[in-house]
C-alpha cells in the first residue's frame, strides 16, 4: 500500500489531524496555481474540496488503489476542475503542468470520467417520479425502510421496501439504456 | 419476479454491510464465479457513490470548519502585521532622549483598540437592534451575495446576460431571462438559485420560495445550504415568519453549514421571534 493512503484514510474516515495536515500542507500549493491564473483564495478552497470529493467517490470504489503521490493526484484533479472551469478544456492549457507533480495522468483522467458518469446517474435520477427520487435519497442516507415508510406514509415497511425495488431497478434500467453508459 | 426481488435484497444487504456470516460466504463465493453478477454490483455500489449528496460526507463539515478558523485567524494576523510593519517603519523619526517610539506604540495601540471596540459595539448592536428585514436586506442584498452566484455561473451566454441584467439591478429583465432558461429545462447550474435571488430583488416572494422548494427537492444539490438561507429569506419577507424558523433550524442543524452562516441564521432566527412570534 502506498504510503499516501493514510491521507484517503483520513477522507474516508474524517481524520480532523490529518485533514488539517493536507489543508496546510497542499492547498497553498494548490491556490499558488489557481491564483496565477486569474482565480481566488475562495475559488481555491472550492477547488481543493472538490476535487477531494472526486478522491473520496474514487477511494469508495471497489478495489481502488493509490498508484501515485497523493498531492500529484489531488494536483491533476485540481488542475482539470479549474482548466474546466475556466473553459479551457478542449484547447491548449494554460496551465503547464510541472513533471513532478503531475505524472500520473491516467489516475487523474480515470477521475474526471468517474465525474461524467456520475453526473449521467445524477440526470437519470432526475427523470424518476418524485416519490421514486425521494425513496432513492433517503435509502442512500440509510434512512431505514421503516422510516421511509412513515414519511412517504406508505401501509408498511413492506410496501417501501417494494417501492425502493421497482425505483432502484427503473434507474438501473435508465442508466444501462444510455448510449453513454455503453459507450 | 421472486429471484430477482431476493437478489436485490441480497445486493442491498451486502452494499449496507450488513450480510453477514455463512451468507456473506455464499455470496462472495456466487461473485467470484459469476462475473456477469460482479458487474451489476460494481454497477449499484457505483450508483451508491455517484448519488451520494455533498452534505453526506462527514469530512466536508471538518474542512470547512478548518478554512473558517484559518481565514479568521489569517485576518487577524494582517491586523498585527500593519500594527508592527507601522512601528518599524520610520525608526529614525524618533529622537534619541525622547520616548517616540513609545508613545507611537500607545497611539497605535489605542486606535487598534478604539477600532476592535468600535467594531465590536456596531456588530452587537446590529445583531441586537435590527429588524428581520433590514438584517435580511442587509446579508442577501450586499455585493457579495451576488458575487457568490456569480462564482457558479456556467460560461453560458445567456446566463451570463441573466447576472449582467441582476449587476444593473434590472430585476424583471434578469427574471424574464432566467424564467426562458429554467422553464426550457435548461439544467445549467445556479439559473434556479439566480432566478429565485432576482425574485426576491423584485419583491416576489412567493414566486421566490416557490422555486426554491422546487429546487430543494432535486437530488445531489451541492448548494443546498444557500438554497435554504435564500428560502429563509423569501419566507420572512413574505411574513411566514414560522416557516422561515423552520428552515433556519434546518440549517442550523445541518452539520454542512458553515459556522459563519449558521451564526447569521441564529441571529436571524433570533431577530424573527423577538420581533414577530
């Protein structure tokens, strides 16, 4: 295991020592190349934050591994959010990035895809019935079924229960119907 | 219909953690030989992290707490900075025999304290004596509210016309652009937020918290919290004063918030009942 993994650790399991360690340690690094192109000290916490929230889904992945140094991955990550976010992501980048700290583009690239991915479940999430979009949010936030069922006022744990099933599944189905998912 | 009801309970089972024993045995022995089913749940756990809502990962609250104290403290350093870089700077003004240098401390000293005392007073007192409506004209009227939407603006034209139109306080302009764009189901990010602020500037309140509970009710909102604040706002200036509590205390509750708005939302929600409950 590579030595860095101690800081997805600390994402994963909201070490406040080591999340402090990493704000002081990489986001100066990381506002020093926001800033040089035309960003500010607030738009480079939102860059470091969520870029960690890419780390953090891609580290929740089954059989996720740490290839590289931690900072040369949150390094691209930030990069890309920001080329993105200036619009320069198809063209020439602004940004050179340094050899040592962006060697491993393929982890970084490998986020960004994730990213797209994720915004396709997020659309087809969107295009359920309330009620199914509801049901679906709550389980993710470990709402047990019992719950669900006195809030959405269904008879019983049951009926949530078989609710979730035919909502989960439609998803399913929606997202595995997208030529993007398939592509 | 049965087995493939009895799977989806096993897959919810073990994507919870909580399949456990001779029947978490059973079903990592019926993954590792089926890769068809490893694929369906790579496919669901995967579903369970791209849904996953920005408020629900515990280590955002520690970040933001972090970034408060640091820029509060970082602030307070600039503060001492100009204090000392003052006292050093003309060193040879002072004249030997003659206690210069002290006395220039003591002035400095004074006006930093006069100022931190004066800063303090005015802060309590319009935390005190404000009325709900002057503190919420105060906090969502100002520039930087508008800056904040500002920051999540697409590179989309016509939303950019939308801001361009808020900037010139041309309120109604900036909603009939906005309202062409979120009714066309253009999903860009922060026209809904946009559209409900520009109805609140124009005095529409209803028509404000109506789009912003349509908005809560979408999934994987990464601004939630602003959402929340600007609804609070639209409930009070409609005066549905107890509304407005409730989505107070809602974010006051949520640990996403960050402490200077949830500081902002007590006082508000304290201002509310003194003066109206």
């Amino acid at each position: 295991m590579h030595e860095d993994y101690r800081y997805i650790e600390a994402l994963l399991e909201n070490d406040h020592k080591l999340l402090n360690e990493m704000y002081q340690k990489f986001l100066p690094r990381i506002e020093a190349m926001v800033r040089s192109n035309s960003g500010t000290k607030d738009e480079a916490f939102d860059i470091f934050q969520e870029a960690l929230i890419i780390i953090y889904r891609k580290a929740k992945q089954m059989g996720f591994e740490l290839t590289s140094k931690f900072y040369t991955y949150l390094y691209g990550i930030c990069r890309n959010l920001w080329l993105k976010k200036l619009g320069k992501v198809k063209t020439e980048p602004l940004i050179k990035p340094p050899e040592e700290e962006y060697s491993n583009i393929d982890l970084t690239e490998e986020a960004m895809e994730d990213e797209k991915r994720y915004q396709l479940y997020q659309e087809k999430m969107l295009e359920l019935s309330e009620d199914c979009q509801k049901i679906i949010s709550l389980r993710l936030k470990k709402t047990k079924l019992k719950d669900i069922a006195n809030l959405m006022g269904y008879k019983n744990e049951n009926t949530a229960t078989q609710k979730h099933f035919k909502c989960k599944k439609q998803l399913v189905k929606l997202i595995q119907g997208d030529d993007r998912y398939r592509s | 219909m049965e087995s493939e009801f009895q799977k989806y309970e096993l897959i919810e089972q073990y994507l919870s953690g909580t399949l456990k024993g001779e029947a978490l045995n059973d079903f990592n022995a019926m993954l590792s030989n089926d890769p068809k089913f490893q694929k369906e749940i790579a496919l669901h756990k995967d579903i369970e992290i791209g849904l996953m809502e920005q408020e629900d990962i515990p280590f955002i609250k520690t970040l933001n707490e972090i970034y408060e104290n640091e820029s509060a403290m970082s602030s307070t350093e600039k503060t001492k900075e100009i204090y000392i870089g003052e006292s050093i700077e003309h060193p040879q003004k002072s004249e030997p025999g003659k206690p210069k240098t002290i006395v220039r401390y003591l002035k400095i000293v004074a006006a930093v304290a006069a100022i931190l005392f004066a800063g303090i007073f005015i802060n309590q007192f319009f935390k005190q004596s404000l009325s709900p409506i002057a503190l919420s004209e105060k906090w969502i009227g100002e520039p930087l509210e508008q800056s904040s939407l500002r920051n999540q603006t697409t590179r989309n034209e016509r939303l950019n016309n939308a801001y361009k139109e808020m900037e010139s306080k041309n309120y109604e302009g900036a909603i009939k652009m906005l309202l062409d764009i979120y009714e066309n189901k253009m999903d860009l990010p922060g026209s809904g937020l946009a559209l409900g602020y520009a109805y609140i500037q124009n005095s529409q309140h209803k028509e404000a918290s109506e789009i912003f509970n349509q908005l809560l009710k979408k999934t994987n909102l990464k601004n939630s919290d602003q959402i929340n604040w600007y609804l609070a706002h639209s409930y009070l200036r409609n005066k549905q004063f107890s509304q407005s509590i409730a989505v107070l205390e809602n974010m006051l509750s949520n640990p996403s918030v960050t402490p200077k708005k949830k500081e902002e939302a007590k006082v508000l929600m304290e201002a509310i009942r003194k003066q109206f409950l």
